[in-house]
C-alpha cells in the first residue's frame, strides 16, 4: 500500500468530518431560527427561492468547466491550469450577466416583482456562484486543509451575525438573511481570488469557438443531469406552493431538509474520494478505484441506517422544537429519510460517469426520473391535497433512479463490490432493529432504547465487518 495516499486520505477523511460540523449546523441553524422567528411559511419561501438559485447557477454554467474538474489535479503547467481555472467562471460571468439584465429589463416593465427585491435575488446568485467556484478549487487539487478551514469559517461567520441579528430584533425577514449571506460569501470571494490569483495568475481570457464547443458537448450532459438532480430534490416544493399552500411548502420543506442531512455525508465522504479515484484510474489502478467506490458506499449506509430509525424515535421532538406538530410531517420525515438513502448511493455513484467522461446517458436516465418526479407529485398531490403525497412520489422516484443507473453503470465499469459485508450490514440492522423492538417491552424511554439500538449496532459492526482493510485498503495499492 502507498503510504502518502494513506496519510492524505486519512487527514482528508479528518478534516471532512470536521467540515461536516459546519454543513450540518449551517441549515439546522437557519431552519431553527427561521421557523421560530419569523415563521415556517417564510422557510417554505426560502427553500424554493435558494433551489431556484441552485437551478439557475447550474443554467448559467452550460457545463463548461468539467475538463478544469477532471484534470487540474493532473496537470503540472500553471498556464495550462490558470486557463482550466479561469476559461469557464469568466464564460459563466458573462452568461450571468446577460440573465441579470435580461431580468431587470422584464421585471422592470411587467412589474411582476419589486426591482428590490429582484436585485437582492441577483446579488445573491452572483455571489453564491463564484465563492463556491472559487472554493471548489481547493476541492479538485486536493488542499482539503483549505478547502475545511475556509468552508468552516464561512459557515460560522454567517451564523454568529445571524444569530446576533435574531437575538436583539435586527433581523425581521428573510431578505435580510439572504443580503447576510451574500455579503458573507463576497468577502470569502475576495480573499479566495487573490489566493489563487497569487497561485496562479489571472486571465480574463475565455473559450475560442471550437473549445466552447468541445467543453459544452463534454460537460453539457453532466450540467443537465444536475439540473435533473435539483429538479427531484426541488420540485416537489412548487408543486406544494402552487397546488396548496406557502405554509404547507414549509412544513414539507423542514422534514426534506432534516430527512437529508445524511446527504451531508456524501458531500463528506466525496469530498476527496472522486480526485483520488479520477487518479488510480488515470494510472490504469482499477482495482484502487473499486476500493474506493466501496469504501464510501458503504460508509454511507453505515450512516443512513440509524439515522432512520432515529428519525423514527425522535422526529416528532425535532419537530416540536421547530414548531412543527403536524402528523403529515412527521410520516414525510420518515419516508423521505428512506428515499434520501438511495438518492445519496446514486450521487455517490454518479462520479463514476464522470471519471469515464460517460455524462450524456446519465443526463438522459435522470432527466427521465426528473420529469416522472414532477409530473408525479402534480398528479398525485391534486388527488390526495396533501404534501404527505410528494414523500411518497419522491421515495418511488429514487429507488427506480438508483436501480435503472445501476444497470446502465454496469455497461461502462466492472464492479468488485463485496455483496457478503453488504448482507452482514444488513443482517446488523436488521438484528439491532429486533433487539430494539424488544427493548420496547422493558422500558418505554425513547432515549434509553435509541441508546441501546446504537451500542448494538456499532458493537456488530465491530465484530463482523472489516473496517480496518476497508479503511486502509491493505488489498488495495492506491497512489
């Protein structure tokens, strides 16, 4: 085994794990003070006006930008890497740009919404696009030191001001949450350019005709089968918006979120993994690929598993503190819990077209999904007149995306997944969940149970899967 990989990956995986603090106090936070401050039906509005950020950033890129996310890491020449840098966020501005007048011209003559409003949206949209562009490059080369400290800093940063604002009244509205953060993201903008401009060098230079092409038909797929990821994680809020109500959005928008936070891991455990398999694989290491492709899989049922039937013991108490005691809520919470276990394996999986520069049937499988998930939550919402009814809709949506990815996955990479430590996972859930479930005739604190499902669980797992080869990877030579 490679040494220096097994030192960086065991700082990267470290550092995430601290990061991870940051990713998950950051909407917890915002969800709590939002909820009990200034009301649930204001988070509702929140959450589809930061998905319709995430939709619109994704537009804006045209994809471009892949190549700069596949092959910096690689490459040793600081001109070809400051050009695999700039090309695409200086092409994306430009896009950017010609949106916000687009915009200001419409809304300026239609009236359709307050030109304050409307630049608040455009400040926001700005800012968010180049501090997480910016920030993505300590991601792809590897500086996951930088990469956590800058990430970490800026959460906490926005939650301090925040929190002070709700405590003495200075915040009122989500507007000026939204100015906060924004503010917030410009001034770690600023910082993170003259790094990298003293790193690099800056350009103002863009793609010729025939590289824009090459780059958007290469990255293209790929932007759209994330436009198709933010629409089956989205959708289902305007859905909710228009057929029922803003409060109705809000309360389903608090369980989507609580029911993802597992989501965070992926973000976690991928936040490295993907350069170090784009690597192995660049070296003709498969067999480190596969390991690697394993190990984060896993890693994260370990994680959904119990957060499920955490959800189960204590989702009406986490709702309670945010003001939400409604039955519909609580059973979204618990199904989407489950849906958001195989949204997470396929995100996780994803990485692998992206490594074979194999977007376009990916594109294709989750715009497909994408459209059943909207076209599902109209139909079945307008039947039922319930949000509980976009839980389910999600839930089917994403074991079918899983599955069919899966099978076209298998076209394009040869797996050596280890099935047996996937059925003793299971056979570990399972037995801790009976354990549990006889728990309940001994004792009726929820508290007490939960505690003993987790001891159990994590004893097991200790006992009957190998950990310390996955984790090291002694079967493995990974560079």
């Amino acid at each position: 085994m490679n040494n220096s990989f097994k030192n960086s990956f065991i700082s990267d995986t470290f550092l995430s794990l601290i990061n991870s603090f940051g990713l998950f106090l950051k909407p917890l936070a915002l969800l709590y003070l939002i909820n009990n401050y200034i009301g649930t039906d204001s988070y509702g509005l929140i959450a589809v006006f930061l998905s319709s950020i995430s939709l619109l950033t994704i537009i804006s890129s045209l994809g471009v930008g892949l190549s700069m996310r596949r092959h910096i890491l690689s490459e040793v020449g600081i001109e070809k890497k400051r050009n695999y840098f700039f090309y695409p966020i200086n092409f994306q501005i430009i896009i950017m740009f010609i949106y916000a007048i687009t915009a200001i011209l419409f809304f300026g003559l239609t009236n359709l919404l307050p030109l304050e409003d409307l630049f608040i949206y455009i400040l926001y949209f700005f800012s968010f696009t180049l501090f997480n562009y910016f920030l993505e490059y300590r991601r792809w080369i590897l500086n996951a030191k930088g990469y956590i400290k800058i990430s970490l800093f800026s959460a906490l940063l926005f939650l301090t001001i925040i929190f002070i604002g709700f405590a003495f009244g200075y915040i009122t509205n989500i507007f000026q949450v939204l100015i906060i953060d924004s503010l917030v993201m410009i001034l770690i903008f600023i910082y993170l350019f003259f790094r990298i401009n003293k790193e690099l060098g800056f350009t103002l230079k863009t793609f010729k005709a025939t590289e824009l092409k090459s780059e958007v038909k290469l990255g293209l797929p790929f932007a759209l089968g994330g436009l198709g990821e933010v629409i089956i994680s989205s959708s289902d809020r305007y859905v909710i918006l228009y057929l029922l109500t803003l409060l109705e959005t809000g309360l389903y928008s608090a369980s989507y979120m609580i029911a993802s936070l597992p989501l965070i891991f992926v973000k976690v455990i991928g936040l490295f993994i993907p350069q170090h398999m784009f690597k192995n694989r660049d070296n003709q290491n498969f067999k480190a690929v596969n390991a690697l492709i394993n190990l984060q899989l896993l890693l994260y049922l370990v994680i959904s598993f119990p957060f499920i039937i955490f959800l189960f013991f204590f989702g009406n108490n986490i709702l309670g503190y945010l003001n939400i005691f409604n039955v519909s809520a609580y059973y979204s919470l618990i199904i989407l819990s489950i849906a958001s276990t195989f949204f997470g394996m396929y995100l996780l999986l994803s990485s692998i077209t992206l490594m074979e520069k194999k977007t376009l049937i990916q594109m294709k499988i989750m715009f497909f999904f994408a459209i059943c998930n909207l076209l599902g939550n109209f139909i079945f919402i307008s039947i039922f007149q319930t949000f509980f009814a976009a839980a389910i809709t999600t839930l089917v949506t994403n074991i079918l995306l899983f599955l069919f990815f899966i099978f076209y996955l298998q076209k394009i990479w040869t797996f050596s997944f280890p099935f047996s430590i996937l059925l003793r996972l299971v056979a570990i859930f399972a037995s801790s969940v009976f354990l549990l479930s006889t728990a309940l005739n001994v004792s009726q604190n929820d508290i007490i149970i939960f505690l003993i499902f987790i001891f159990v669980y994590i004893f097991l797992n200790y006992l009957l899967i190998p950990w310390k080869k996955l984790l090291f990877f002694n079967k493995a030579l990974i560079n």
